[in-house]
C-alpha cells in the first residue's frame, strides 16, 4: 500500500481509511518537517523571554491568569495529560483512534503548533508500529477541543495507560517498548498542543461519512430489489421527471434505480397493475437523494476539517507570535455530524416503510410476512419489529446535540459544541440503518420468490444472487437473526457493492 505522506493541507478520506482500517504507512513531508521546526523555535524562544502565552507560561482554562515559571513548564505540560485523562464508557474502536492520532499528526505537519519533531515522529512510529492507545468514548465536550479522549490518546506517549499491540493490551510504557519506540518527555506547549483539537469528534465522523457514501448506494439497491418484489411503476424514475426539480442527489438516485432495474420484467409501468406506488417506492428519488446531498455536504466539511489546524493558542512563525483563538471548538462539524445521523436516520426509515409493505398481506398480496403457511410460521413477522425498533430508536438518536451546551472550567469555557457526541450518534445511527437495509434485502429476495419471479434487472439480479448465496428462502421458521447478520455483512464487506457494480458495467455509482 503507497505510504501516506503528509503535508498539514492535502490529506484526504481515502487516504484516513488506508491509514486507519489497513495500516498504511505514514511519513511528513520534507516542508512539513521545516515547518515544525520553526515553529518550535518560536516557542523556545517565547519562553526565554518569558513572555505570558497561554498554555506555556500560564495555567489552562480558569487558570490561564497564572503565570508559570519557567522551571515547572515541563511540569505543567505532563500535569495537563495525566490530569485530563478521566474518560468513561467503551473504548473507541482502533480504527478510530489511529485516524484521530493521523490527523493530529497532520494538524502538526502545518507548522502552527509549536511542537518538537521527536514527538511528532514518537507519534508517526506508534501509527507504522502498530501501538493504538485504549481510549475511553465519553468525555469530550467537544470545545477546548477532545481533551479527554485526546489526553488518553497520549498517555502511552509518556509511558502511562494502557495501548494495544500485536492484539493484546498492554501498560503503556510496556507497549512503546515491545514496539521498540522510545517514550517522551514533554517540554513547552507539547501537552496542549497535542490534546487541544477536534480530531476525535473529526476521526468518528469522517470514518463515518465514508461508510455513509456507500450505504446510500446499498439503499439505492435495496429500492431497486423492493421494486422488482412489488411491482414497482418505474414511470416515477423517468429522467424527464428529476431534470425539472434538479437536485443532484436525487437525480443519481432515480437514474441508478432505473439502471439497476434496466430490463426487468417484473416491474410496471403506471396503469398497467395501479396507478400509483406508495410513497416508500415512488418517492425513493426524492429521499434517498435529500440523504445523498446531505452526506455530501458534511463530506465537503470534514475535507475541510481534516485539513485544518486546531490548536490553541497557534504559533505563526513569520511574526513569531502565539495568538489565542478558538479553532478548536467543534461547532463546524457538530452541526454537520448532526446533519449526518439525520440524513441517515431517514434512509432507515423509508426502508422500514418498504419492509412494511411486503411483509404486510393487505398492502403486498402476498403471503402474510413473507411465509407459506402462516400461523405455523411466523417468517418475517419480528423481522419487521427489529427493523421498526432500530427506525424508532434513530429517531432519538437524531435529536441533535450540537444545540446543546454547559459551561465548564468555572465558565472560562461557557459555550461548547458537543461535537463529539454527535460524531458517535450518527456512527450509531449508520448502524442501525445498515442492519435495517439488511433486512429489507432479505425481505426483498423473498417476496421475489413468492412473487415468482419472470426476470430481474441486470443490477438487481447480481444484488439477488449475492443475497441468495448467504440467505436461503425461508420455507419454515429459523433463527432469523443469523440470516441478518450474513445479510449486513454483505454491506460491511462490499461484497454486494462489488456484486452489482461488476454486473452494472460502466453505470457510475
């Protein structure tokens, strides 16, 4: 895998997938080392002259008025970890935390951060080695930056906590020295500059757009399946229809639709079995592409995000200063990260409304939930329920949690973004959306097959076939949730994205 090479301004999330999920390599670029060079200068030469920065020579938060002598510098900087690094609940997953340690080291890479190049290579060597720290989700308030989940992200750093290496969970400093990585004492700045930033709430939520990106291609095929099994009226995909209300997402969405139905012969045209579709079917174009534009545009701010610097205060070299601001409170992709779970809240629950109206006699004509002999078998009756409950209890996860706030360090830090709380919402609501559109997969295969079927489209056909061959048709009740899980595996794998786009040829997903 190409090693990724970091300049501070040019990451990208592809690039944070190869990193995080399949261990590519890092390295700074040859401008990036100069400049935290620099940097660095400013900072040794800010405390010299032992001019009042913040975070440097004073205290932090509410004792930012107190000024530290330069023989407790040091002191203050490990202080800061140890103190702020009181998490609770599960840990962040691996993935997680090394995409968090990435983008803190890219935040470094501009040269605004004031920190030594021996941690930032302490860092670069954790991520290549393979030692990911064991950091606890619940804490951050999202302003003043990740402090808490940061501040673990570093203990392993000193040679404190607890980190993972080759699968096992090791003491901190246990883990630098299996990994043959020496551990760090931090000087001037190095502690707040490592733990004040958004790249926790920024790792979640961009892990999680990019899941986004394709499950909203897997909910365009699961549409598609729902309408080889009800008949569907392909009339409502008609491009005519789309151009004039021309939405780009909904757009796609109608002409991916149509292309994975392209020569079916089980779907309709209006008139010739109803009129009309419901809404779940006839308006898919219309949701599925609200959903699909708005992942795109909290996309375009994590790219801004990932690239960015976020410290406080930053260090501008050219005019040696250290200017206090407030890039590190999270508020830009709070409001985007709430905008994500909602986005993925309703693709959720149109397909549960799909789901409905297969399993459902009245509605589909067929079998009541999805079954021969009813009454003996319940088929796909609770399968609804999961769906129902995975759709409702989005619906609380959606409350957004970026318009809430609480001061904290005694009201220094009296408003705060939540951001990291709304990161971990909607990767929890894509969950439940991915397992729901598990559901309406299988659903769909097999209402095809009571149906009878006379022919599926190119794309559906490959979608069926993926399906088929890790879920059975139900001729009696079974433990139906392992079919779910094989069913969402198919989505978490790619298989069924590759299935379809093999047999789709040259259509763009």
């Amino acid at each position: 895998m190409v090693e990724v090479v970091l300049t501070g301004n040019e990451i990208t999330l592809q690039q944070i997938i190869n990193v995080a999920r399949q261990g590519a390599k890092v390295s700074l670029s040859p401008l990036a080392e100069k400049n935290i060079i620099r940097s660095r200068r400013v900072v040794d030469k800010l405390v010299d002259e032992s001019r009042v920065v913040y975070g440097v020579t004073t205290g932090f938060g509410k004792f930012s008025e107190t000024f530290i002598e330069k023989k407790f510098t040091n002191s203050l900087q490990k202080n800061l970890i140890v103190s702020h690094a009181v998490g609770a609940g599960d840990f962040f997953k691996d993935e997680v935390v090394r995409a968090a340690m990435l983008l803190r080291v890219n935040n470094f890479a501009n040269g605004y951060s004031g920190v030594r190049p021996e941690t930032v290579n302490a860092l670069i060597a954790m991520l290549n080695r393979g030692v990911t720290p064991v950091v606890p989700e619940k804490g951050s308030l999202g302003a003043s930056g990740d402090l808490v989940p940061l501040a673990h992200m570093v203990l392993p750093l000193l040679g404190l906590g607890q980190a993972k290496f080759c699968g096992k969970v090791y003491p901190g400093a246990e883990a630098m020295e299996k990994a043959g990585i020496p551990t760090v004492e931090l000087t001037q700045k190095e502690g707040l500059a490592l733990i004040n930033g958004t790249q926790f709430m920024t790792a979640v939520g961009a892990l999680a757009v990019y899941d986004a990106l394709d499950l909203l291609k897997v909910a365009d095929i699961a549409a598609a399946m729902s309408f080889e099994a009800q008949n569907g009226i392909t009339d409502a995909l008609d491009e005519r229809m789309h151009g004039i209300r021309p939405h780009k997402g909904q757009i796609d969405s109608a002409r991916l639709v149509a292309a994975l139905l392209k020569g079916s012969r089980n779907v309709t045209r209006q008139g010739e079995i109803r009129v009309q579709d419901a809404y779940s079917l006839r308006c898919t174009p219309q949701v599925h592409g609200a959903s699909k534009d708005a992942v795109n545009f909290v996309k375009s701010k994590v790219d801004i995000e990932i690239n960015s610097v976020t410290d406080n205060p930053v260090i501008f070299s050219d005019t040696e200063e250290a200017v206090s601001g407030g890039n590190f409170h999270g508020q830009p992709v709070a409001l985007a990260f709430d905008f994500l779970g909602i986005a993925l809240a309703e693709i959720a629950d149109i397909s549960e409304r799909r789901i409905e109206r297969m399993v459902n006699s009245s509605l589909s004509g067929l079998p009541s939930f999805l079954v021969e002999h009813g009454g003996v078998n319940s088929g796909f009756m609770i399968v609804q329920y999961t769906a129902a409950a995975l759709v409702s209890e989005n619906k609380v996860l959606s409350h957004p949690a970026s318009v809430d706030s609480i001061p904290s360090s005694a009201n220094q830090e009296d408003h705060v973004s939540m951001g990291t709380i709304a990161a971990r919402k909607a990767r929890e609501i894509l969950e439940n959306a991915r397992r729901v559109l598990a559901i309406e997969l299988m659903c769909a295969c097999q209402a095809i097959d009571l149906r009878g079927n006379k022919g599926l489209g190119a794309g559906t056909q490959a979608a069926y076939d993926c399906v088929r061959k890790v879920v059975p048709f139900l001729t009696e009740d079974r433990p139906l949730y392992e079919d779910i899980n094989r069913s969402e595996e198919l989505i978490i794998n790619g298989s069924l994205l590759e299935a379809v786009e093999a047999a789709a040829g040259k259509m763009e997903f």
